[in-house]
C-alpha cells in the first residue's frame, strides 16, 4: 500500500479548503499592476472624444478635391491652423478651405478627410492638394477606440500595464481591486542560520526563507512574515496561532517528515489545527501537509529546499487562483521532446527541475536531489514524470509545467 494521495486529490482538497477574498480596496491605478479588479468597468467617455486628424496635414471637404491629381491640383484658401489640444471643434470649414492640422487635433466642423502635408506644396496661406481623397480617409471617429457605456473592463481581470492605460485613458486615478492574499511565511530547523551570520558548525543558511518569499513576490504576494522558528512544538504552535489572526496563507517549511525533530505535526494537534491531509504521493514534497485553522490554510512544505519549491509551485499556485479568482497564475503545461535520457525510476509521480526551450526539454548540469538548489538556476520548468515509469529515454514526448 503505498501511503499519501494523489496530486490530484491534494489539489481537489485545497480548492475545497482555501476561501476566495472577497473583501475590496480602492488602489490608485498606478499601484494596481497585478491587481484583480473588483468591479465592470464602463468607459466614461467616447474615446477619443471628438474626430482627429491621424497625420500632419491639410483638413478638407473630400468634395473639394475630387479631382485632384499631381498635373491638376486642387487649390484651397487656408483658414487657419489646428493644433493637438485645441478646440477644433469650434471652427468651420468652409467649401473651398482647407484648415492646416496636426497630429491628434480635432477636425474643424465640415472637414471629412485630412490630407498628408506630403501630398501638398506646404502651403500657408493657400495650399495645392495633389491627391484626391474619399470621406473619412486619414480620420479618426470620435468614440472608435471606445464608446461610451462600453463594458471596458470585467470584474476579475487581472490588471497589467495594458488595464492600467486604459483606465488613465478614462480619466481614472483609483480603482476598486480585492485585497490581495496574506500569506506569512515561517522556516523552521535548529539547524539554519539567518544569511549574515558567521556559520557556526553543524549549521546551514537558510534558503527557504528567500526562496520562497522572493517566488512570492514574483506572484504578486508581499508576504506580511518570513520568520523562522526554531524546532519547538510550542513555540511554532504559539507563533502559527498569531500569525493565523490576520493571514489567509501560512506558509512553513521543514519538519513535515518522520523524524525525531518533525515537529509541524506535534505543533499542529497544540494549535488545534485540523490536519486535512498529509503526505501526497509526490516527489519531492512527500510530506507535505495541509491543515486549516480558524479560516487560516496552513500549507507545510517539506524542509528541502527543492521539494519546498516545487510544492510552492504546484499546490500554492492553485491556492492563489482560487483566492483570486485569477487562473492566470496557474502553471501552464506544455509538451516537448526529451533531449537526453532521465535514468531514474520513478515509483511515484516525480517533478524534474528542467529547461524547456523550443519545444526541446533538457535537464541542468549537475546534482538535481531536493536538497540541491545549484542546478535550480536557468530552470524554466517542472518535468511531469508519470508514477511507474522506469525512466525517460531521448526522443521521447514529456509533459512539463513551467514555472
Ligand atoms: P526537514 O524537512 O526539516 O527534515 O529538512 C529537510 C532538509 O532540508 C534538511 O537537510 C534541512 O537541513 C534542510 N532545510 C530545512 N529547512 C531549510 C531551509 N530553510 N533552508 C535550507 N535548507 C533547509
Ligand atoms: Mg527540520
């Protein structure tokens, strides 16, 4: 009987478990990047509110230049000149006028098309248009980009530079977005030492700490804490009860397993945690466990710094889209072809640190245990190893998550 659940099953209890925020708060657009919207966004305004000319040139009635050509130019009085940021509008063009105008100005009353100053002889107070146009050539409709009462925007979108313009071109400076996750993180083991520190014997720095919440960042989570705790039952189980009080997320790493100082599990029963799973039938990240308390998720990620990682990134990433209700966090699954042989077996589903390029899938020079993080570097995705294979030949078609 082999022990723990399928990925699948793991990630079914943690969709079941973790709650969506619904909570919002007004963010200045320039702060909103990465931002879930929390409201439908309807433009405003026409965009561009008013009919513009799209080049430097001459505004006409096409009528007036109907049969224009390089020997038969058509000649027009100029009337004026209309620069982006005037009110254009308020002129008229007459027949036989032209208005000079720019780039971006607004089309005087009358005029139907602009005219390329390069399809004229420049001139100023009189011009010779060298080319006949059809209405509403070289112009730009009031409202083409966007009408008004136009549905812009959904609720739900998640806000990149793009959203982030289009709500400046609408005149907006805040916006309704849902709260982001509070995720705090804690390492945990007697044996870590804060970067910084002389490293005293029988010690090791502590990566998890960075690693995860750098990755963090790179999702668009500021975690509240990085804490780490030392192996004590009680006092992990005092610390997870505090940061519980504002976090939807604690995140730990460490002490999942079976040894002597595991301590996750005794820390769990004196916090009063409900353990809803332990152990998923995964390498790495075995171990792992999730236990909920009060309406806090805490998701244990194995100690080892690469088991910790990929768990980060195949049960914590699904967490984030449920919060958020945004599946673009979600790990993208591509196929690619193996370049070169894996020759372990696989007893259990196994994920590969790899890179995947062109639709090739090769694996770092160098160790890649779970406890080695040197070859993590220029890793772009995970290799999805099926359960019961005995290893991966060249040549053959693999899955891979990316990162
Ligand atoms: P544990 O899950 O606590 O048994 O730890 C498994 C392995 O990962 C051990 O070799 C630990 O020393 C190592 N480890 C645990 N936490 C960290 C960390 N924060 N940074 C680097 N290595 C760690
Ligand atoms: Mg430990």
């Amino acid at each position: 009987m082999m022990e723990g659940i399928l990925l699948e099953e793991a990630l079914k209890l943690i969709l079941d478990r973790v709650h969506i925020i619904t909570d919002t708060v007004n963010t200045e657009v320039s702060e909103a990047g990465g931002c879930i919207l929390a409201e439908d966004v309807y433009s405003p305004l026409d965009n561009p509110p008013f009919p513009r000319s799209p080049v430097d040139g001459y505004a006409v009635r096409a009528g007036d230049i109907k049969e224009a050509d390089q020997e038969h130019p058509a000649e027009l009085k100029v009337a004026g000149c209309i620069y982006a940021g005037d009110n254009g509008q308020s002129c008229s063009l007459k027949p036989g006028e032209a208005y000079r105008i720019m780039t971006g100005a607004p089309f005087p009353a009358g005029a139907d098309t602009a005219v390329k100053q390069e399809d004229t002889d420049f001139g100023e107070d009189r011009v010779k248009i060298y080319k006949s146009q059809k209405s509403y050539d070289n112009y730009c409709f009031q409202g083409e980009d966007y009408k008004k009462g136009r549905l812009l925007l959904k609720k739900g979108t998640r806000l990149t530079f793009a959203e982030q313009g289009i709500l400046s071109g609408i005149g907006y400076t805040e916006i309704p977005v849902f709260r982001k996750p509070a995720v705090r993180v804690f390492t945990t083991g007697d044996e870590l030492c804060p970067p910084g520190r002389p490293l005293k014997p029988g010690k090791i720095y502590d990566s998890n700490g960075m690693m995860v919440s750098s990755r963090l960042r790179e999702l668009g989570i500021l975690p509240k804490s990085v804490l780490h705790q030392p192996d004590s039952e009680e006092e992990l189980a005092e610390a997870l009860q505090e940061a519980a009080k504002d976090a939807d997320v604690i995140l730990t790493t460490g002490g999942v397993s079976v040894g002597k100082k595991d301590i996750l599990h005794g820390a769990l029963k004196k916090l009063g945690a409900e353990k809803v799973f332990w152990r998923i039938r995964l390498q790495p990240g075995m171990p792992t466990i999730l236990s909920v308390y009060q309406d806090t998720c805490i998701l244990s990620l194995s100690g080892n710094p690469f088991g910790a990682m990929a768990n980060l990134e195949l049960l914590f990433r699904p967490m984030l889209a449920k919060m958020t209700g945004d599946e673009t966090c979600l790990m993208e699954k591509r196929q690619g072809i193996m370049e070169g042989d894996f020759q372990k077996k696989s007893r259990v589903r196994r994920f590969v640190r790899a890179v995947y390029k062109d639709g090739s899938v090769s694996f770092p020079q160098g160790i890649y245990s779970s406890g080695a993080i040197g070859t993590l570097r220029g890793c772009n995705c995970l290799l999805d190893i099926p359960a019961g294979t005995e290893g991966i030949k060249g040549g053959e078609k693999v899955t891979v998550w990316m990162l």
